[in-house]
C-alpha cells in the first residue's frame, strides 16, 4: 500500500464563467483522518466529488488511490466508499438484504491482505444495527438510516472512505458511538477518511488533519493543534482571588500566570488558562480570508 | 457473468419485494384487474357479424398493453424515482453496480409483464371459453411478448433517463395513452381513419398487440385485422426494428445521465422535492 492515498494538484473548477475551484492542492496520507472544513460554496463538495469520481474537473491534476478518478474503472471503485448526505434509497429493501446484496459487487475484488466484503452480521453489530437487521429501511429513523448509510459505504472494506457531513442530525449520543466507530475504522482497517463537517468540535475529535478550503482556495492546512498555536495569542486567563472572578485576554499566557502567581501568590484560586479551540481559529482565518 | 449474476439477483429480490408489498401489488394487478372487469361486464357483445364475444376480442390485447405499459411506462418511472431518491446513484458508487442496476431493472420488469400476462391469461381462459389456445399459439406468444419486452425496455430506459423529475412523467404517459387508443387493443384498427392507421402501426404497442391476438385468437377472428392477416412476419419485424433502434439508444443515454449523477445533484433534487411537499 502506498504512503500517499490521494494527490491533488493544482485543481481548477469552473461553471460557465465562475470559477469555483482556483488552484486547490493538498494530499491524503494513507491512514489519516482529514476533516475539510469551509463556509458554504467553498467548494468542498464538488472536491470530493471530483476525488469520488462523480463529477469530470475543468484542470489540475489529482490522483486517488494510484488513479486518476476521471478515468478509473470498477476495481479502483470497489477501494472507494462514499457515505452521503442525503441517501433515500432502496426504501423497500430489507436492512440485511441491502447488506448482504450490496456486498456480494465487492467479493471478487478481495485480496490476500483485504478481505472484501465485510461479513454481514458483524457489520450491523458495528453499527449497531443489529436489532433492526430485517427492517424495511423505509421505516429506519434518521439516526439508524445514517448508521446504515456508513454500513453500505464500508462494507466492502474500502481503502479510502469519504463521509459528507456524516452526523448531521444526530443527537448527542449518536454522534459520539459514530465517532468511535471511525476510530475503530481507522485504528483496526488503517482506511483513510476525508470527511466534511460543520461541526468544528467533531473535526477537532475525529481529524488528524484539518483542511480549510475558502473561496475555492485552501487557507489553511494543519492538525487542529498546529491550526491553534497560529492563533496562540489569543489566549485566555481564568481565575477568582478574594470570591472575584477575573478574566484577562493575553498573547503570553504563561509569564502571565507566573507574574499572577508572583503578585498574589496563593490567594488565586480556580486557575484556567483557555487557548483557542479549532472553533475559534476557523472563525479567525475564514475572517482574515474574506478581509 | 457475475453482473448477470448480480442484476438477476437483484431483480428477483425487487420481485419479491413487489409480491410482498401490498400497494406494489395492487398497483402491478390494478390494470389487468380492472380490463378484466370491464371485458367481463361487455361479455354480452359480439364482435359484429359473428358469435365471438367481445371480451374475447380485446383481452390478448390487454396482454399485449401490459407488456407496454411496463416496458415503457414502467421503466421510465422507475428510472425517475431512482435517480431521485439516490438509488442510482448508489449504483454508481458499487463496483459493477450500473451493469446489474440495468439488468435488475430488466429482471423485474420482465418478471412483472409475465407474472401479468400468465394472470391475466388463465382469468382470461376462465371467464372467456372463446380463447382458442394451441401449442402454436403459445409457442408465438412466448416470442411476442418476449420480442416485445425487448422492444419496450430500452424506449423506457432512453426516456427515463431523459425525465430530469418524476413530475414530467406524465409528458410520457399521456402520449403513451393517446397511441394505445390507435394501437388497436380496444377498438378493431381497421375502424379507425386510414392516416390513424398508420400512424399507429409505427409504434410498438399495436404490434404487441396484432402478435399476441394472433397467439390466443381463433384463425376466423384475423378478418377484422389490417389486410386480413395476422401479418406475423412484420410482428417480428416491427419488434425487432424498435428492439434493435432502443439497445442502440439506450446504452448513451443512460450513461449520460449517470454520468452527470452525484450527490450535489441528488441533494437538490431531495430540495426541491421538500419544497413542493410544503
């Protein structure tokens, strides 16, 4: 298996006479979780349609898997899987059939070291959809519906895994069984996982990785911790002295704390110091972009 | 072969699903159930000048309809509701998956057109005694109504792919309507004008029907039949000119349009399918 799981270069899209896509480049390490973050109309969905093989570039070069997705065929397909935003199909299908059937496309192109596809049964126990295995999908709520849209998407153990804003609509619970269930993916399948979202705590949680993409550019591109220390100087100091409490924006948290700590030694109490979170480092460069 | 595996698999399940679901059911039976009705409530008429009923007359014409109106119609709705609710492209995002999309959609719609005609035949044979049904006779109708699926599904293929909402489904069914009122399954042909005539010959559904009456109707009933034949050689000729026009259209086409699928794409129409629901 290659270092690289997808190579984009110079990207370019365009619709009649707008641009919206101007030069995106970045790459997906193999085993790494990249969350792709950006203002609506950034162009994050027609990117990953273009890596998915959905939808044709106007320029740029990008390689997935060893292959150009414009041209790939049905074994560089059966590598990829996709979960969606908005699945409303096979409504009529039963929950394990749909499974089973789906996964029956993936069985010849199986390898020695990836067994394809993923054994029904194990599945729905991963997703936890086990006690609705013979459900008409139709009558799946909108939570159980997602769980079984990442189901299809992995059933045929894929290499390289897009999820579009995969919890949206969850509630609280939902969201964090699916966030272990990516890291089961990635700790256990070594896949690779390029998802959007709006969350910017759950890109925090899940992402090794965080691209943003503006305005049809990348305005940024780093782990959420490297994200943040760009934004270190604003840092934020917490404490109470004498039942008081005292909040102090600072550039230089630490020799503030020593100085706090020298001047009224112990006296402070609650001490916190806040860096900025990927929350407020988005909202920083998203706003430095537009500028 | 395994996309043949996988697209028979396929359609049988979707079968299944049809047999198991009642409102599926009741609208896979709704049509011959009705034209059976009504050919039972006119078994009193006889074709003129004979003592042959006219219930007797019309129902393998009914036969021949039911294959078009799933060959056609029905694909074409199929394909529309499909691409709306993402289950093509689902087949897209499969490998091997829009090879046994196509051949499961045939399965099913093959599986729907015998389950009705085989229905609609022993009611048929039941209820009207005057059906004469030979060896002959069988033997053709296995090969009209199989000629004839071949001719409809591609047309239903091309056109489904071409219907952007299943709202425009009825720009398809209300000119299919108006051609199987020429097409001589309810009204002998030869009573019609003689530009009617023709047109209605240049279509399909009257060569489904002309082969399947020559399967089930006693040799005497072809005098009321363009030039007083069966004219057998143009049914197999007429068939396999629209079979051989379609699975040539057909392939494009559709790959076209699944081509442009995706699920920015899929997402809108989801949009628009909102706003019209509120």
């Amino acid at each position: 298996m290659s270092d690289v799981a997808a190579e984009v270069r110079d990207l370019r899209m365009r619709y009649g006479a707008k641009e919206v896509l101007s030069g995106v480049d970045f790459s997906l390490r193999t085993g790494e979780v990249v969350a792709m973050l950006g203002p609506n109309g950034a162009g994050k969905t027609t990117t990953i349609e273009i890596l998915e093989g959905f939808r044709m570039r106007s320029a740029g070069e990008v390689t997935v898997l060893g292959q150009d997705p414009a041209r790939a065929g049905e074994a560089w397909r059966a590598r990829i899987g996709v979960v969606l935003q908005s699945w409303r199909d096979h409504a009529k299908w039963r929950v394990r059939e749909l499974l089973r059937h789906l996964g029956t496309y993936y069985a010849r192109y199986g390898t020695p070291e990836i067994a394809r596809p993923w054994d029904v049964d194990e599945l729905l126990a991963l997703v936890g959809l086990t006690a609705h295995a013979n459900a008409r999908i139709g009558t799946l709520s909108g939570g159980q519906r997602r769980r079984l849209d990442v189901a299809i998407g992995i059933v045929g153990h894929p290499e390289l895994l897009f999820l579009d804003e995969p919890t949206a609509g969850f509630d609280p619970a939902a969201r964090r069984e699916f966030h272990e269930l990516v890291h089961r993916l990635t700790d256990t399948e070594r896949a690779t996982v390029l998802l959007t979202t709006h969350d910017l705590a759950e890109a925090e949680k899940l992402a090794d990785r965080v691209i943003i993409l503006a305005g049809g550019t990348i305005i940024a591109d780093g782990s959420p911790d490297e994200l943040a220390l760009r934004m270190s100087g604003n840092a934020e100091v917490r404490w109470t002295r004498d039942g008081q409490r005292y909040v102090h924006p600072t550039d230089q948290a630490t020799k503030f704390t020593r100085d706090l700590f020298a001047q009224f030694g112990e006296s402070v109490e609650d001490l916190e110091v806040r860096r900025p979170g990927l929350e407020d480092t988005y909202m920083e460069l998203v706003r430095e972009y537009e500028q | 072969m395994n996309a043949i595996r996988l697209g028979v698999g396929r359609g049988w399940i979707e079968i299944r699903h049809t047999l198991t679901y009642w409102p599926d059911l009741f609208q896979a039976l709704f049509f011959s159930g009705i034209s059976i009705l009504v050919l039972f409530l006119m078994r009193g008429h006889h074709v003129p000048g004979t003592s042959f009923s006219l219930g007797s007359l019309t129902l393998p014409g009914i036969i021949g309809m039911n294959v078009a109106v799933g060959g056609i119609t029905g694909v074409t709705a199929l394909l529309a509701v499909d691409r709306e609710d993402g289950t093509l492209l689902r087949a897209k995002a499969t490998p091997g998956g829009m090879t046994a999309y196509v051949l499961g959609k045939i399965t099913l719609t093959s599986g729907n057109a015998l389950i009705g005609v085989v229905l609609t035949l022993v009611l048929g044979l039941i209820a009207f005694p005057g059906l004469a049904v030979t060896a002959t006779g069988l033997l053709t109708l296995i090969w009209v109504v199989t000629l004839g699926l071949l001719a409809t599904i591609p047309l239903g293929i091309a056109l489904g792919s071409t219907i952007a909402d299943p709202r425009f489904l009825t720009l398809i069914v209300l000119p299919f309507s108006a051609l199987t009122a020429i097409s001589g399954i309810f009204y002998p042909i030869t009573h019609l004008p003689g530009w009617l005539q023709g047109i209605g010959q240049l279509f399909p559904m009257y060569w489904l029907g002309l082969g399947v009456r020559a399967a089930l109707l006693p040799d005497a009933l072809k005098s009321v039949e363009i030039d007083g034949s069966w004219r057998l050689g143009y049914v197999l000729l007429a068939l396999t000119g629209w079979a051989a026009a379609g699975l040539l259209v057909a392939p494009p086409i559709l790959r076209r349009m699944a081509q442009r699928e995706s699920g920015s794409r899929v997402a809108a129409r989801r949009e628009r399918a909102m706003l019209r629901a509120t």
